[in-house]
C-alpha cells in the first residue's frame, strides 16, 4: 500500500499524464497505483536476457506504440513520422515498465527509444529518471532531445557533466528536475558531496554501455545503481554486447526484454567502405588530396590528442576550415567545434575515440580512420557517424604495410573484407605479411621465455 504522501504525488502527476493523454484523473475509490502503474516483473536475476521476436512492420509509424496522444503530436510537430528498427521494438516494451536490453548499430535512433517511455511513465507515477552516458557531448545531446520532444509536459531536467562548473549544475539540481543526464565521473561527484540523491529515481537508462565499460566506469556504474532503488526500470542500450554487460544484466535487472537490431560488430550496409595502404610520411599528403576531392562535411579519427592537434593544423594551413575535439579541449571548446560542425561553419572535425559516441550530426558525409583503432569495435563506432539514418555513407582508413594484423582483427570482427583501394598521385603499399616459419619461431621463443647465457 502506498503512504499518504506517495498517493498525494501520485494525484499531482497523474495529472500530467491526464494532459498528455486526454483522459480524466480516476476518482479516489480507485487505487492510484492500480490506474496509472504498470506492472512490473518480479525481482529475479537471469543469466541470460529473453529474447524479443518482434516483427517490422513496413510503412511502420508512431501510432500503435502505446504512446499518449501528445506525444505523439509533439513527436509530429519534430518530425518524427516513421520509428527505426529499435524504436519499433524497444518503445513498446519499455512503456509497460520492463527493463530492456537494445543492441542497435550507431546512429539508429536509440536515444528516441528510451526518451519517450521516460515521459510517459513518469507521467504516471510521482518518481524520477536518471541516464547515464558515457561523454560530455552525448549528455548535451541527450538532454537536447529530451527538451525538444518534452518542452511541453512540465518536466524539468539536469545535466551534470565533468568540464563543466558545479554552480549550474546546482541550481539546476535545486530547481528539482525530473530528468537528470549525467557521465558516471561527475555524478559520483555530486553523490559524495550529497548534492543530489537518488532516492526518487525509478528509470534507470545506461546509453552507449559498451562505451562506458570500455572507458573504464564499471565501478561509477555499480555504485550506482546500488543507490538506486531495487524497485526500478533499468534499460540499457549499447552499440555491442560484451560480457560485463551480461553481467550487469544478471546483477541489477530483472528479467530483461533483449532487443537485437544487429548482431554486434555489425556494420550498416549503406556505408561504403575503402582501405588505402600507404607509407606513414604519404598519410598527409592522401589526406589532403582526399579531403580535396570531397565536399560534404568530413569527420576524422585519430588515436592520440596531439596527432588530432596536429592534423588540424595542418588542415588550417591549406586552407580547410577544421576543428577539433578531445580531451585536452574545454567543455566550451568541444562544444563551439561540434556546433561548428553541425552548422556548417567547419567543414571538417578531428576527434579522438572519446568523441566517436558523442558526435550525433546528421549527414557527414565521409569519415576517415586516419589511424587505425587499437579495438575493432571502436572502427564500428566510428564510421557509424556516417550513413546514418538510411543516408549513404563513405568511410575510408589509412594502413600502414606494417598494420597486416590490425586490419585482419577489424575484418574478423565486421565479417567483411575491407576493399583496398588505391590514389593515383599517392603510392600504394603491400602488408607486411609475417611467414609461417617467422610466427612458428616467434611462439616457439616465447614459449621458452629469455635465453640465459652460461
């Protein structure tokens, strides 16, 4: 039964879910919780996710999702006609409170999935919602997708991100939002010095999950959600499924929906991919004629900072207008680059892997691998920025006659051989391919460890 106070909050935002849906608050007789709350699965742990069939629909739309009717104006006034592939499936499950596992390709629309069911369900009952996500930059784009489709229902949201000052972060945190967007670093931060709890959160969402195991945030994450309630929707959604997210699943959801979009390591079919191997010192100069013969915006990878720094500069001399991002920037930089690139004002950006999942700009038109990732998966990531949304896409990597190994790792991964193409002003190189005999001795000696000299 709920306390005087729960069924005093569940009357003041049922209704807001009276506005968003049309309907009449149910009389008093009525338990709130029986009106407005779905029901949730038991509490239990599972070693392996359920597996969700459900059908895509063609000509699919928003209507006969389970979406209230002003949402469903507000997703028509954005835009928003036809839902992808896990928008489809995922809306649905997560409106009737289940938690939810989405694996989807980059830049498939997950941020849609979860957004919606948010609004509805906290419409419903007197609780909040928490995402978490891995960069800076996703967060900002998180919560600008949360106030466009929201900016209506009178929910109110936080975005609490390293880079940026506590000061606003506080006053947004006193104006008692709804919604808080977060990366896992800055929350703990507010958790310690208790500037925020978390008692009242209800939704849990960790976006681009993969992500943020990689960067290393699986304690931030635990601690978490151990502060979470037990009694909460957790949905998480990832680009892969690695095995540290099976073990989130088994730890801290309860029964969850697994929706597979695409197997992991996939790569979307309408993006064309190419592979030039060349010396190091030619890198540069194929860059520059490539850049050239392109004219649409161009998004650049690098592994390092300083190699990041240094190709837009390089860039600025001949005359491209460049920017760049990592994480040497300030918040306000990487923020004045993004927005820059989004509006045209640079055509090209160079960004580190931090960026790869927090670069959401629609229509980049080639992405460039000027170094290879050190994980294959990250080569995913990264020439998902391209050729989102159904658009066509072009990515194209550098090689070096030394990186055999590295380009073989990727292929595994995507299943798919990489076409090597050539530039006619550039020369082109053969991998260094190691002989049997060298690999044999090469594990032989291993095995037998260091030579003692008597």
């Amino acid at each position: 039964m709920n306390s005087e106070k729960d069924n005093k909050g569940i009357k003041r935002y049922g209704q807001i879910f009276s506005n968003l849906t049309g309907q009449v608050t149910p009389p008093a007789h009525v338990p709130a919780e029986q009106a407005f709350i779905p029901q949730t699965p038991v509490t239990a742990h599972v070693h392996k996710p359920a597996e969700l069939a459900v059908p895509v629909v063609p000509d699919a739309t928003f209507y006969g999702l389970g979406i209230a009717p002003r949402i469903l104006d507000a997703l028509a006034k954005l835009k928003y006609t036809s839902p992808t592939p896990i928008q489809l499936k995922a809306i649905p499950i997560a409106i009737e409170g289940k938690d939810l596992i989405g694996v989807a390709q980059t830049g498939t629309g997950k941020t849609l999935s979860f957004c919606v069911p948010i609004y509805q369900r906290l419409a419903q009952i007197p609780k909040n919602g928490l995402i978490l996500v891995p960069t800076r930059e996703l967060a900002l784009q998180v919560d600008e997708v949360f106030r466009k489709v929201g900016h209506t229902f009178g929910m109110k949201t936080a975005v609490l991100i390293g880079g940026a000052p506590m000061g606003p972060q506080l006053s947004a945190l006193r104006a008692k939002p709804r919604i808080i967007v977060a990366t896992p670093g800055r929350l703990i931060d507010h958790l310690q010095q208790r500037t925020v709890s978390l008692a009242e959160v209800s939704i849990v969402v960790l976006d681009e999950a993969d992500r943020m195991l990689d960067m290393g945030f699986a304690p931030q994450i635990d601690r978490v959600l151990q502060s979470v309630t037990k009694d909460r929707q957790t949905m998480l959604f990832s680009a892969t499924l690695p095995q540290q997210i099976l073990r989130i699943a088994n730890r801290y959801m309860k029964l969850p929906v697994s929706i597979e979009i695409a197997p992991s390591g996939t790569v979307a079919e309408n993006i064309d991919q190419k592979l030039f191997v060349v010396n190091k010192e030619s890198k540069l100069k194929l860059l520059e004629k490539i850049v050239r013969q392109y004219l649409g915006s161009i998004l650049i990878f690098t592994r390092t900072k300083h190699g990041a720094r240094n190709i837009a500069a390089k860039l600025k001399n001949i005359n491209c207008l460049a920017a760049e991002i990592h994480s040497n920037r300030s918040l306000n930089q990487r923020r004045e680059a993004l927005e820059g690139f989004r509006a045209g004002k640079y055509r090209i950006l160079v960004a580190t892997d931090i960026a790869s999942r927090g670069i959401d700009v629609k229509n980049i038109e080639l992405v460039i691998n000027y170094d290879i990732p050190e994980d294959p998966e990250n080569y995913v990531h990264r020439i998902g920025r391209t050729g989102r949304i159904g658009n066509r896409g072009q990515a194209i990597t550098f090689a070096t006659r030394e990186q055999y190994k590295d380009v073989k790792n990727i292929e595994r991964f995507i299943k798919n051989a990489l076409p090597i193409s050539s530039h006619p002003d550039v020369p082109s190189e053969a991998f260094f391919q190691p002989s049997e005999r060298t690999v044999i001795m090469n594990n032989f000696r291993r095995s037998r460890g260091p030579i003692r000299r008597r």
